[in-house]
C-alpha cells in the first residue's frame, strides 16, 4: 500500500531448505545539482559519464544512492546461472526523505530469514550498525516593515562548498554555508545597520548545505564599509578551512530594492538563534574507534510568507542522546520567540557481532579477495533499525561498492 516493490523468486531445485535471503535498497535518490546546470529532476534524465574507474554525473547527484544497490538486487534476480535459496527482494520508497517505505512495512510479508541491505557506501567494508535520526522543523514569525529611506539593497551569496551526506561526511568538518551567511548577517546587523528582507539556504535536511544568499538592505554610507568587510571576512574563513574547503566564495552584488524588511525584533532573535544552534560533531562513540555518536545539520534556511523555516537533522547511535539534542533545539528556539516540532524519528540499529550472516561473510569476502573486510557501523540512517523492528527475527547485515559525495 505504501508504494514499495517486492520481488521473490525461487530457490533452485535442491536448495529449498537453506534460508531465505532478503536483498534490500531504496529506489528514492538525492536530487542536488548546480545553479547552474538546468536539470528538472522530474523530467531530465542523469547524465552519466566515466571518469576512469569512477561514474561520475554532470552538474547532478549520480542516483548511486541507492541505484546500485537495487541494480545489484536486479542482477540476482535475472540470474539464471546462480544457485541459491529462496530470494526475496525489497525496494523501499522515499528512503531519503524520511524513510517512508520502511515506516509502511507489514509484518507477515517475507519468509526469508536474512536481511542484504545493499546502501552501504565503501566497498570493503561490513557494517552492522546505524545511527537514529529526528527532523527538527522550526518555525519563525516576523513583520514585514518598510524598505528605510536612502538604503541600498544588496544580495550576499555563500557558495563554493563541498557540502556532502549530514551523516556519512560529517565528521570531515566542512564548512554549513548558513553558518558561514549567518556570521555575516549578524556582524554587519550589529555593526552596519543591516536589514534582512528574505534568505535561502541549503535544500535539503540530509545534505550539508553549499549555497546560501540572502537579500538585505543597508544604509548607502555602510555599503563600502560591508563590502570590504565580506572580502575580509571570506580571507579569515578560507584559512579557517584551509585544506577542507578550497573554493569557499563570498559574493556581493547591488539588486533592485526588495518590497520589504523584515522587524527588527525577529531578526535579531533569529541571527542570535541560528548563531547559537548546534552544527556538526557533537560526540564521538566510545565503544567503535573513530564512529561519530552524535551530530546535527543545519541543513535549510528559507524566508517564505511572513515566516523563516529552519530545518535540521539529529542524527544519534544513543536514543537518549538523540532526546538530549531535541530539547536542546527546543530551549535555543523557544528563546528566540520560534516554533519547534519534531517528526520522522527513526530508531539506530544496535550491533550484532555474533550474528551468523556476518561470520559467513567475513569467510565468504576473505576467501574471495585474500583479504579481511573491515566491520563497524555508519553514522548515518540505514532502514535496518525499522526494518528489524518489524521483522524481528532477521539476521541484518549492510554492504555495497565506493560511493563518494552521494548527497553533493
């Protein structure tokens, strides 16, 4: 009912006794891309091209998250020289933007016994864990005023980022292009007599955001005085992120005036609010060496019809640390005079390191490749954990080939 595909077939004649194998991927993607490349994701198809040993895709996110994965499962699945238990396949929808298939699946569908999630993105790598997310959504009212007299409009653009996956690349520490926009905004409100009339940054809450602009409005005489401190301000955060960021670029442009301002008030607490908001690496596992526990993106900032929406992604290994951010969201925004609602919790997924489709992989990878396969868990929103909280029975285990910059 909810839209995902389900796909079984067969075991060969004298395996009907071995246990069923679920192969599992998403059929959603990631649709980023360029402002400067025309691409509806509604109507364009990719463009792929090789690179090499890479498929790469121009101007857009390749779809490799989770194409391959389903790819591989359809590979299986058309087969007709592989011997093999009974094979179920699960497609799921709508992985990306909440994980709606996994949220809408029955219980009393699948016989197997084993579960293949294939969006695992490092080959080499065996992972049987997951980090558990929540989406905080928050809403922030203002007043529309008018335009001051004698002010000059102009746009301020951030852009030039790596960006990348919230959760996969966050702890490469890369530059949040709101955060880098808001530093700005709330110095030269602070100092220059800055209006703000609309912002937009980021789009969407599992990438890390690479443009932000915002329209704004200042006193002519502070317009020389702005400009020279954004080309400062872009010298101090290109060596802030010397070696992590190359390309990081601060724009100024005059515009035509905006309709409006927004109050004073609401931007103060809102500057104030998205400065104070957690960004990044919060905690670090003590159990896995080198595993990211805890972090949080603050992924879209838009101004839209009298309101700011802000939305970021809590992503934690530990529930109650997942809970421990959500009130801290809650106590930053509730200050600021905002509206915080949180949805679309999904639990982690807790290691099993005797479970048996790990041991019979670690075998199986080693006699392949001559080589042991390096097992951990991913900071980053599997459907494992929803997955087995409905079958509960299911021994899980998630792997696929290198995948980089899926989100960017």
């Amino acid at each position: 009912e909810v839209g995902n595909i389900i796909i079984r077939k067969p075991a060969t004649p004298g395996m009907e006794d071995r246990k069923g194998i679920i192969l599992q991927g998403h059929i959603d993607m990631v649709p980023q891309k360029n402002n400067d490349t025309p691409h509806d994701f509604e109507k364009d198809p990719i463009i792929p091209w090789i690179d090499g040993e890479w498929v790469k895709a121009k101007g857009t996110t390749l779809g490799a998250d989770n194409g391959i994965g389903v790819a591989a499962a359809m590979a299986v699945l058309e087969a007709k020289d592989l011997v093999h238990g009974q094979v179920e396949a699960l497609f799921t929808i709508d992985e990306e933007t909440g994980m709606t298939g996994a949220f809408g699946l029955k219980p009393g569908l699948f016989t197997g016994d084993i579960l293949m999630n294939l969006d695992t993105e490092e080959e080499g790598d065996l992972c049987v864990g997951c980090a558990g997310g929540t989406n905080a959504n928050i809403k922030m009212k203002y007043a529309e005023e008018p335009v001051p007299a004698d002010a000059q409009a102009v746009k301020l653009t951030v852009k030039g980022l790596k960006g990348g996956h919230s959760g996969v690349d966050i702890h490469l520490e890369r530059a949040n292009s709101n955060k880098l926009l808001n530093r700005v905004l709330w110095f030269a409100y602070n100092n220059f007599g800055l209006r703000l009339s609309s912002i937009d940054g980021g789009s969407l809450r599992n990438a890390v955001p690479r443009e932000s602009m915002a329209i704004v409005t200042l006193p002519k005489t502070n317009v020389d005085a702005f400009q020279k401190y954004v080309k400062e301000f872009a010298a101090v955060v290109i060596n802030e992120y010397k070696g992590v960021e190359d390309g990081i670029t601060l724009l100024t442009e005059p515009v035509a005036a905006p309709g409006f301002v927004m109050d004073g008030k609401a931007t103060f607490n809102f500057l104030n609010a998205i400065y104070a908001t957690p960004n990044g690496v919060i905690r670090v596992s003590q159990d896995m060496k080198g595993l990211v526990e805890t972090s949080t993106n603050l992924a879209i900032v838009k101004s839209e019809n009298k309101s700011i929406t802000i939305q970021c992604l809590l992503r934690s290994s530990v529930d109650s640390a997942k809970e421990d951010l959500e009130r801290m969201f809650a106590c930053v925004y509730n200050l600021a005079g905002a509206e915080s609602l949180f949805d679309g919790r999904y639990p982690g997924w807790k290691p099993n390191m005797n479970s048996s489709i790990l041991k019979e992989m670690l075998a199986a990878y080693e006699k392949q490749f001559g080589k042991k396969p390096l097992v951990g868990a991913v900071h980053a929103g599997l459907e494992c954990g929803l997955l087995g909280g409905v079958y509960k029975n299911w021994d899980m285990i998630s792997f696929g080939p290198t995948i980089c910059f899926p989100h960017s």
